[in-house]
C-alpha cells in the first residue's frame, strides 16, 4: 500500500477536508461507487471516461489508505477486485453535496450565458451530485 505523507498538521477542518479529495477524480470516484455501489475496477474505469488506469489505481489506494474506500479481493481465477464506499467515505459524500448542488447551479448559469465550454455534459439533479 502507498505511505502517504497526508496527515497534516493541518491549518482548518477545510484543509483537512480537501487533503482526502485532492485530485481531478477523488470526488467523481466517491460518486461513482455512492450511485453505484459496489463496482468493479473495469466498471469504475468505465464510469469515469478519462481516467487513466494509473490515475484510477493511485487514487483508489489513496482513498481506500484515508478510510474512504474498501477494496475486496476475491480469491478466484481470473482474481476479482471489488470497490465499495465505507461509512467514512459515505459521509465524506454527504458532506459534498451541497457543493454538488452549487455547482449544477454554476452550470446552468454558465449554460445560460451561453460560455465557451459550457457544454460540459448532461445536468445532474441535485440528489445525484
């Protein structure tokens, strides 16, 4: 598993909050397996288009290193890998909700503004931010 240096000291509970979900797909990944469930590494990779595998693997370890997600191996041929939030990870999710909600709102106020890059994908209702 990958030491982190991640453990403060920490200057705010905001800083502390966005150590964990530092990365373009920490976030995406919480959301992903809390609309989900439990996920596969393929079905998560599929999920998230972009994502690299090296980006997918680093930033599970990391998650599942903070508490946030737990990795199950299943001792099979070919072996099996399944991913599931814990109730760390689930309030983390919980906790970014509203700021979800804030920005499907910059989103449609972008869209409406007609910005450059405001095409950004389909809306998300607030309860699947």
């Amino acid at each position: 598993m990958v030491t982190s240096a991640r453990r403060g000291p920490y200057v705010c509970g905001i800083d502390a909050g966005m150590d964990v979900v530092s990365g373009k797909w920490k976030s995406l990944i919480l959301w992903e397996l809390n609309s989900h469930g439990t996920r596969r590494f393929g079905e998560l990779r599929r999920g998230l288009p972009g994502v690299s595998e090296k980006m997918l693997v680093q930033h599970l370890r990391e998650m599942e290193e903070d508490g946030l997600v737990h990795r199950e191996v299943y001792r099979e041929v070919p072996p099996r890998v399944e991913y599931s939030l814990t109730e760390h990870g689930t309030s983390l999710n919980e906790a970014l909700r509203p700021l979800g909600e804030w920005g499907g709102r910059r989103r449609e106020r972008i869209a409406a503004e007609g910005a450059p890059g405001s095409a950004a994908g389909p809306l998300l209702r607030p309860s699947q931010a």
